[in-house]
C-alpha cells in the first residue's frame, strides 16, 4: 500500500531520548518492507515550548508558525538518521517539497516536517496522500481516536469506531486553529481529506506497534471515510 504517517512530535519528544526514537523508527522501518511510505513529523511539547517563548518576546502569528516549522524539521531530521532507508526532505516551499516527494516516494522512506506558513503538518501530510494518491493517511497523536469530548477532561466521552468526512470535519471545527493548538487534527487538513476522498485513521500511538496494526486494519483508533 501507499501510506501516509502524519506522526505527532508529542510522541517523539516526550521522551527525549535515541530511545523513544528508535521504538517509532522500528515501526516504520518493518512497514517499509511492504509498503511505500511518506513520514511527516510534527513538533510536539518542544515546538510549543519555543513559540510560547517567542509569543511573549513579540512574535506574530506567522513567526510563531516559523518557530514551529523549524521544530518539525528538527525532529524530522533527527528521525531520519535512523531509518534503513530514509530520505530527508527538507525546509523549503511546500509545492517544491512535493516535487521532491513525488521523485523519491516508493524509493525511499520519505520524511517530512512543516512547510508553508499558516499550515500545519497535518495539512502537509494531507497534501503529500492526494500528491501520491495513497490508500491510507494514519495521524498519530498522543489521543486514541475522536471522541465526542476531550477524553482527557472527561472520563465518559465516547470513541468514534468510524466516522463521514462530514462528521469528522464538524468536530475537528470545533477545536482551535492558532499556532501550536491543531488539537487532534487540523481544520484545513479534514477538508482536504474530505474534498479528495482520503482514507484516515486516527490511532494512539504511545504504543508504536498501534501503527503497525492500523495498517492491518487492527488498530483501536478511528476511521474516517
């Protein structure tokens, strides 16, 4: 299959050790050897640490989104190292990014951070799955699915098993939009999937082996489309 793995920089760097690194660059490097994979990491705790700080020095929005793209491809850079095969595109247009996903895809591991201001990772690994026409776009986030409330504050809400485009886009609406706080998933992002049709799956991934078996269809997340 042709996948997409949008993996949360909160997973990365909440241990920040080669360890917690190697137990996600182990997953991915046992898909790559059925599937052709595109990674795009985001910048986690870290990112939200260095735009909180640059929020009070006087940044704007767009340079918070600046200082939160960096963050991602610091991540993504460091990831790279330690894959059998991996291919490290870096900072530059999102649009010249793609091009250089489309030469290296299927060859490669790809992996991906942030590009254009204003967007998001999730944005950018929704672009990369329509650019590839993949099957499948996993998020990967320290959340186990959608829930009909932030399961974090309340011990009652309910999982989503699978959900329209059009029920997914009406929650993730709900939640914030500003730099950092694409909380669960990016606003612009669930439009675009819904717009090209995209297959997502929403897991948790304390545990990397969950992204292993959302590619086999076992996993406890949610399904979108």
């Amino acid at each position: 299959m042709k996948i997409v793995i949008s993996l949360g920089g909160s997973l990365l760097t909440k241990e920040l050790s080669s360890q917690n690194f190697k137990k996600y660059i182990s997953a991915i490097n046992q898909l790559s050897k059925n599937h052709k994979l595109i990674v795009v990491i985001g910048g986690g705790k870290v990112c939200r640490d260095y735009q909180k700080i640059a929020k009070e020095l006087g940044a704007k929005n767009d340079e918070q989104d600046f200082i939160g793209i960096m963050t991602t491809h610091l991540n993504a850079a460091t990831f790279s190292f330690g894959l059998d095969n991996g291919y490290l595109v870096k900072w530059k247009k999102l649009q010249d990014a793609t091009e250089e996903v489309k030469k290296y895809f299927g060859k490669k591991i790809v992996v991906c951070g942030g590009y254009d201001i204003g967007t998001s990772s999730d944005y950018d690994a929704a672009c990369f799955a329509k650019l590839v026409n993949a099957d499948l776009l996993i998020n990967v986030s320290n959340v186990g699915g959608v829930y009909s409330r932030d399961p974090k504050l309340d011990v009652d809400a309910k999982r989503f098993e699978r959900l329209t485009y059009d029920e997914f886009l009406k929650i993730i609406g709900k939640n914030p939009q500003s730099p950092g706080e694409y909380r669960l998933f990016d606003l612009n992002a669930a439009k675009l999937i819904r717009k090209y049709k995209i297959k997502t799956i929403l897991i948790d991934g304390n545990n990397p082996d969950e992204i292993i078996r959302a590619v086999a269809g076992q996993h406890n997340g949610t399904v979108v489309g």
